[in-house]
C-alpha cells in the first residue's frame, strides 16, 4: 500500500495516530494419514488403488460427480439376478452408490471384473481418454432400447465441420463430424484459448499441395475446422505425452499451460463457429474437474481436482483420500512448467534455482454455464433401483457384521468338530489323504470363558448326541504334516474353560481348536458310553479301494491292542467292508503324502506295535490277489502316486489366449514325449513333434514369450511351475516341420533394396544355423528380381539409418541377430568390382539438425548407401552422381547441403573441394565414423503410430470385453 494511501484522512486507516491491523491465524490440526476421514472432514470418500488403476479412479470420480450422468447410469435397467461381475451397468451402478452412500473408501475390483480384466490389466496402466471413450461406448451400447438412450450423446457429445474452399474458383467441401472429447496442443501454446486458435488455424493448400476440385481440377485453397455446436459437457484432453519422432521415443510436455475458470468460446465473435452454428446459445463455460498427472513419460501417478457443486471449494479426489483445496492449488499449481525456489542467501546475487514442474493438467472438464442446473441435479435414493437399494444395504449390513465379528474376535474360540460322518463325505470325493478338510467340517464359535463342559451340551443340541457319549479327540500336526486324531481330552482339560484348553492345545500359536468327536454305537444303533482307553489301546481309521472301479473311501474305525496282529482284525475288517468273512485282502499303512507319496506294505503277521502303527494312523486296505494286468492302478500305492500328480490342463492355442481350446487329464510326471503326444490324439495330429508348447505367465496371465523348446523340460510339472506358482494352462501350436528340425533353423527377416526400382521387398528366410550368409545370398537370388543374370549381393547390417557391417559369405547365420539391426541385401554396383589403387569407398548417410535442450542435434534418416569417389573428384562432380542415384528433382536438389563426418562432427564441403582429400580409409569396415553427409529435410512418410499420440509408452491399449 502506498503510504499516501495510509496518511489520507479520508481513507479511514489512521485514527487518533494508530493503525490497527489485524492478523487472521488458523491453526490446523495435524493428523495421522491413516486415521484421516475423508467422509468425516469432506462429506465425499475415495476408490481404492488396485495396483496401478488411479487413472481410472480420477476419471471415474469426475464422471461420478456429474449428477446427470450419476442419475442416468442409475436408470439403466438391471434386475436382482444380475452379478455385478458380469454387468457393467450393475457394477457402476453399485460402484456409484457406494461412492454416495459409504462411510469409507469403494473398491473396483466387481468394476474392472465386469470389464473383462484380470489381475494384469490392474497393474498396468492404460491412457484416461481411452478409458473414457472406452467406457462411454460400452454404456452408450447398452443404454440403447432404454429410458436413458441417448444420454452420453446429450453430455458429451459436440459437432465440427471440416471445410476445404477453392481460393479462385466458386468450390467448397463440407464434412460435419462429431466428438466426444477434443485434443487440444500443448507444445508451442500458452493457454486454451491459444489451442482452440491453432485447433480453427485456416491451413493453405498450394504448390504441390494445391487441392483436387473435382471439375476445377488442382486448386489453391484454405482448408480447416469450425464448431458447429459445442456439448453441455465439454471434455479436454490436452496433448501433454507426444510422439518425438527426431528422438523415436514418447516425451511428456511439461510447458506451462494455462486454463481459465470461466471459458468463453464466443470469443471475437464466435471465432471458432462456423456459420451454421446456432448463435442463440452461449458458449460460456466453467469449469468442473482438472486431472492431473505427476510423474514422467514412463510412469506416474493420477488424481483429480473437482468441484462438485460448482462452488468455489475444490477437493482433491487421490484414490482413497479426499482433502479440501482452494482455487489456488486446482488452477495455477496445475499449469505446468517451471518453479523457482526460494533464494537462500537474499543478500547476494544468486541465480535463481528453477525446477521442472511434473504434476500438471492433462484433461479438463467444462460445464455449460446454461445447462449446469440441470446437469448439476439432485440425486436421491428414489433415482436407484430398490433391488438395488436392498442388494447394497445387505452388503453394508454384511460389511457391518464382519467389522464386529472382527472386532470381537479376540473374545471368541473357533472350535471346529469332524466327526466320521465327514469322513464318508470327504474321503474319495474332495480328498483322498489324511482324514477330513477342517475348513469343511462344522464350526463353532464359543467365547473363551465358557467352559468345555458347556460346549459340550451346545454339541449335544447340534448333534442330538447326549453329553456322556461324547468323547473329544485332540488333533495333532505330525512331523510328516500330516493331521491324526492323537489322544482324546482328559477329565482335567475338559474341566477347563474354551480359551485355556486351546490355549494349552495351540501352544506354538493362537489357532482354531480342531477336535474328532468320536461316538461309539451300540447293537440298536444308538449311542453308548465310550469303552474306556487303556495304553495298548489304539484307535485306527480304516479306508477301502476298490481297484476294478479306481475308488477310495472311507469304512471306519477300530480300537486294537498294540499286542495284536492284523490277521487277528481281516474278519472285522471284511465285514466293514461288505465282503465275505473268509476273503483274503492286502494291507498298507498311508504315512505321508508331501512332498510325495510313502503308502508302504503292512505285514499281517507282525504285531502293530512292531509296526509303529499308534493312535491316529491309516490302514487302506483291498482284496487280494492283487491282478496288475486288469486294473490300470492294481493297488493302493499306485492309485495314490495316480491321485498325488494327477493334473488337469487347460489347453489354449496362441490366438486365442484367454479362452480354452480343451481339457487334458495328465500326471505331473509325464516326460515332455507323454504331454506332446496326448495333445497330438486330442486333435487328431499323427506327428506329435509338430507340436510346440508355450508355458504360462501366472502374473501377466498371458503365453510366456519364448516357447518350451524341444524337449527342454523333464516333466509337465516343469511346464507348469512359474516363480514357485502352479499353473494349469498350457498354450500349443501346431507347426508346418517337426520342432526338433525347425528348432535347427535360422529365421532372418531380410531387406531386398531393387538395383532400379524404387522398392523394398521384405523376406522371411528360413534356414539351418550352420548355413552360412553365402546361402542366404543363393537362396535370395531365387526368390528377387535381379536388374542382370550375373548380378551379385551382398548383405548389410544397418543401425539407425548407418551401414554398420558388410557380411563376410562364409559367416554363418547363427550368430547374426535381426531383432535390433535391419539386414538390408542389395546388388553390388559394377563400379564398386573394379575399384582403382585410387579410388575410395565411402558412406553416404541423410541428416537433419534439430534442436534439442538449447543443443543442436544431427538426427540421421533415410537409407544409407555406399559411393565410390575418385582420385581428385570434386564434391561437384559427386553431386552430379548422388542426384542420378536418388533421382531428385532439381529444385529439391538445389536446397541441398553436404558435410564431411568425422566422430559426428560436420565440416561442410563446397562444390570446388575435393572429396577424396577428406577420406583417409580405403576399409569400409567400422567407417561409419566417417561418411558423407547429405543434409535436408525428412520428406519420408512417418511410419504410422497409435490414433492417440497423449498415450505413454508404458501405457497398453484399454479393452473392455464384456
């Protein structure tokens, strides 16, 4: 303030000689990242990151906070037996609820499921503006034929003309197109307005770019765009990831770009309309969402700044966290480039230190100011469905009950109970080692101080097994890994609460407590008082296989003496088995089953306690004699090694990777021989070695890149395993040759360059890898068009536009590599067979100067040749040649510059000096530090890249497949 300002009487700020001045402090409270409550200090919650989806979440969020569209999403018909999973609508339906209604932040998971996704699509991030025209496609698909049909049109969607009008003659060509969104410059524009004048800028077709008019013929004329209309919704894309084609890389445009809140675009009189447009509506637009990338070209981070309402509070949306932010820090913090810091040492004359800015705008989001009362609605539950309503208040409620039930659990003990019931359910159905699956036996949830007593009348109200006929076994986790009942519980452990005996039973951790209620069964049927167990007694459960059929199951359990032989027990056992009392049966004690099966032979005649046989064990038992020839697993040990490395297989072919071709019943020990050969009967192939397997990515989900070669594995449990992950799909293919011939071979990709016509022919040459670059040659001679019968070739590698290497005939192939250098083979020009003792052999590369970071740069391009310069040759007389080789017109020509290169550095030629003075080396071979530059402008055709030049390079195409 001027201090005239502050002495003027009339201004007020002096009385009686003092100045008041008042200071406005705010103390914020500074809290934990992890207690912060968005919903609480916001009103609004987050998305939850899946691994690499905050650029879905900021656009999902934007489109979120556009109640029409909110409302419009609401309305589209779903029914109570939808799954989420597999509906978009019902997914985004919940997803939008949840985002109004919950407490906390929302995952995506049932969203990116509906979409089609795995695991691999979230963790790899994909470009917002794909995702959103993606997205808005699908939901326009499916809102067709509904009460909200239209909607995404109605929001989003604006028209522009494409004009071309003869300057001299009375001719123009219209074409109206529509969009959804605009991709605005960046690079060399300073604000929108600036993007939206380059977007219209008028463009001169002249020369030899003059426009063909039909009657009129060639034309000069003005070609460009003008608005028809502008949408409600106007969506923004600025162009900050770009191709650099003199680098041949993508590069992130970190300008300073700067965006209004209010966007007026009937600006000088409707500059940007053409003149059908209807100038009765107002293109006044403000702003409702900036989204913002942080980071590089090749990864970074998303999030939006929103105002919901339009107000002047802005929130920033950072996947789970949602914060207040002020104008300030959604706008100017956003535009990008350069920030200065702070000087430490005021006093002195410092150069500023500036940084780069990586955070900046890279979409906006407009609204028009004439719709936003009806685009800004109000959404209430009566806009949702009621199943749908009922279906997500049920989950909050579940939701709810787990938050306590986990809450509590501290208070609780899981008992869980297997009973021989559980044994006959099981065994031979969902496991075929040990006793039972506790995760599929009944469970109990009993809190820790109630005694073991009264859980035992809350068993006997489940099971309607009276008190005093319940005997506990405890389980125990043997050295083996195996779980056996081990020893039933005694008076004193029963006499303990719940809590204690898991406690004293779960000493190495807090586990579930796992009991075997065993309950004996008198000649009625009914349950009796448990006989009472002495020390020779041992409890062993029996299973029975029946070898003609390949079943396993369950029969029971007996107490026996350790003192007694097994032969003592075959009539118990045959009745438990159905079998006549005399028939003769073979026995085996199952010990273990990992990391691979131990079922060993049990002698009849030796007593179980020789054996080891104790409380808990397995007899599997069968009749015998045993005939191996009959049964494809003719006992026990067998039909367990059978179940232990059976695998199933999902057989998917390389075009189809995501979808099962068929499905293959293998063992994980078959040789690599057994899996290519039931793959061959499967599809009706005769020579199995014309198959070829690729393993399977479990992280990607997708085919490995290099295929199993030829035998390179032992075992399909070799194919399967990925980073100590089973997998259960394999792809194959199905090859022209054998693959142990095709593996002996050399696949190249070569370049023929025609002597005369101006054409490039690409080869794929296939040959053995002993074969030398002299059989490529022969081999080419067959298959080209020569300009003469005794033309003779020679192949090059060629590297960024450089000669690198002329191939010896007699290298041999195996050791050339054409996935990073381009093979080139052209015909020998004559000139070059009868070289003088004088002459030179020199390169000839194009190039350009380009400036890079305030540095000049030589970019090469084109295709490099070799020249031979005399003897005292001037560059005149050299042009003169290089212009009839390349058949430049001169005019062309005449624009021309030619430099001699030494290690990069140019020294440009006149047409008097004398080339061959410059060359020193008559090798060719690594003299690519030496060549004669010829330098213009690239006037090659680009080769073509992505539609969307904003997409980094880390970035994939987005595919929504449902």
């Amino acid at each position: 303030m001027p201090l005239s300002d502050l002495y003027d009487p009339s201004r007020g700020y002096l009385v009686n000689d003092t100045c008041i001045v008042e200071a406005e402090v705010l103390v914020r409270k500074v809290l934990d990242y992890w207690s912060y409550d968005s919903k609480k200090e916001t009103g609004y919650v987050g998305l939850k990151n899946q691994g690499a989806t905050c650029y879905m979440n900021s656009l999902l969020q934007t489109l979120y906070h556009i109640p029409y569209f909110r409302k419009a999403v609401y309305h589209m018909p779903t029914t109570e037996n939808d799954m989420p999973s597999g509906s978009i609508p019902l997914a985004l339906q919940s997803l939008f609820y949840k985002l109004q209604f919950n407490a906390s932040s929302v995952a995506t998971k049932e969203l990116t499921k509906s979409f089609g996704w795995d695991t691999y699509d979230s963790f790899m991030q994909h470009d917002v503006q794909e995702l959103n025209r993606v997205l808005c496609e699908k939901l326009e698909d499916k809102m067709k034929g509904t009460v909200v049909e239209g909607t995404i049109q109605q929001l989003f969607e604006g028209h522009h003309m494409n004009y071309i009008e003869c300057i001299n003659v009375d001719y123009k060509s219209t074409r109206k197109e529509s969009f959804y969104d605009l991709q605005l410059d960046v690079k060399g524009c300073n604000d929108v307005y600036a993007s939206f004048d380059k977007y219209v800028e008028v463009e001169r077709l002249e020369g030899d770019n003059k426009y063909h008019a039909e009657e009129h013929g060639l034309q000069e004329a003005k070609k460009g765009v003008l608005f028809i209309d502008f949408p409600p919704v106007l969506q923004l894309q600025l162009k900050r990831f770009e191709y650099d084609f003199m680098r041949d890389t993508m590069v992130k445009i970190n300008d300073r770009y700067e965006f209004p809140l209010q966007l007026d675009l009937d600006r000088e009189n409707g500059k940007y309309l053409s003149p059908e447009a209807d100038r009765s509506v107002r293109n006044l637009y403000t702003l409702h969402s900036v989204l913002v990338h942080s980071g590089g070209v090749h990864g970074g981070h998303y999030y939006a700044f929103i105002r919901p309402t339009l107000s002047d509070q802005w929130y920033k949306f950072d996947d789970e966290r949602v914060t207040k932010e002020d104008t300030k820090r959604a706008l100017e913090e956003q535009y990008g480039g350069e920030e200065e810091l702070p000087q430490t040492n005021p006093g002195f004359n410092n150069t500023p230190f500036k940084f780069t800015k990586y955070s900046n705008a890279y979409m906006l989001v407009y609204i028009r100011e004439s719709d936003k009362d009806k685009i800004i609605c109000n959404v209430d539950e009566k806009d949702i469905a009621e199943h749908l309503r009922i279906r997500l208040k049920k989950e909050q409620e579940e939701k709810e009950d787990k938050r306590k039930y986990k809450a509590q659990a501290h208070l609780y003990a899981i008992i869980k109970v297997a009973r021989d019931v559980d044994l006959q359910e099981q065994i031979g159905k969902d496991i075929y080692f040990d006793l039972v699956d506790h995760d599929k036996v009944r469970s109990f949830r009993i809190q820790k101080q109630v005694p073991f007593n009264l859980f035992k009348e809350e068993v006997a109200k489940e099971y309607g097994i009276p008190v005093q006929f319940q005997r506990f076994w405890i389980w125990a986790k043997r050295q083996n890994h195996t779980y056996r009942p081990n020893r039933p519980l005694t008076p004193q452990e029963e006499a303990q609460s719940v809590g204690q005996l898991r406690e004293a039973s779960n000493k190495a951790n807090n586990a579930e407590l796992k009991l075997f209620l065993e309950v004996e069964l008198g000649l009625d049927l009914h349950p009796i008082v448990p006989p009472e167990k002495n020390k020779d007694d041992i409890l062993l459960f029996f299973k029975l296989y029946d070898p003609e059929k390949g079943e396993l199951r369950y029969v029971g359990r007996l107490f026996v003496k350790s003192s007694t032989k097994p032969i003592e027990i075959l009539e118990k056992l045959n009745k438990m088995a159905g079998f006549d009392p005399d028939q003769e049966i073979e026995l085996f004690e199952e010990i273990k089953f990992e990391p691979c099966v131990m079922c060993e032979h049990l002698d009849k005649r030796t007593s179980f306690r020789l054996s080891q046989i104790e409380d808990g064990d397995i007899i599997c038992f069968q009749k015998s004699p045993i005939d191996s020839e009959e049964c494809r697993y003719p006992d026990v040990p067998s039909f367990l090694e059978y179940v232990h490395n059976r695998q199933v297989v999902h057989f998917r072919t390389l075009e189809k990777p995501k979808e099962d071709d068929f499905c293959l019943e293998l063992s994980k020990v078959h040789t690599y021989d057994d899996v290519v050969e039931k793959v061959a009967q499967r599809i009706g192939l005769d020579d199995p070695s014309k198959i070829r397997l690729t393993a399977h990515n479990c992280y990607s989900q997708q085919p490995k890149p290099q295929p199993i070669k030829y035998r390179g594995v032992d075992h399909l449990s070799d194919m399967l395993v990925h980073y100590n992950q089973m997998s259960d799909i394999l792809y194959y293919e199905v090859l022209d040759i054998p693959l142990p011939e095709l593996q002996g071979l050399k696949n190249l990709k070569v370049a023929f360059h025609h002597a005369t016509k101006d054409e490039v022919v690409i080869h794929n040459i296939r040959l053995p890898k002993q074969s030398t670059v002299g059989d490529v040659i022969n081999l080419l001679k067959t298959k080209v068009e020569l300009s003469h019968p005794d033309a003779e070739l020679r192949l090059l590698e060629v590297f960024y536009h450089k000669i690198y290497k002329i191939f010896p005939q007699n290298e041999r192939i195996e050791n050339i590599n054409d996935q990073y250098w381009t093979l080139r083979v052209e015909e020998i020009p004559e000139e070059e067979k009868n070289l003088g003792p004088q002459d030179r052999l020199i390169h000839v590369y194009h190039f350009s100067k380009e400036t890079a970071q305030n540095q000049m740069q030589v970019q090469n391009f084109g295709e490099p040749f070799f020249l031979v310069i005399h003897e005292g040759e001037t560059l005149a007389d050299v042009k003169v040649r290089i212009q009839k080789k390349l058949q430049v017109p001169d005019e062309e020509f005449s624009k021309w510059k030619f430099a001699f290169f030494s290690l990069g550095r140019p020294e440009y030629l006149q047409d008097s000096d004398i080339v061959s003075n410059r060359f020193q080396r008559r090798d060719i071979y690594g003299a690519w530090e030496q060549y004669l530059g010829l330098e213009h402008s690239d006037t090659t055709p680009k080769r073509s890249y992505a539609v969307n030049h904003n997409r980094a390079t880390y970035e994939k195409p987005v595919k929504i497949y449902n």
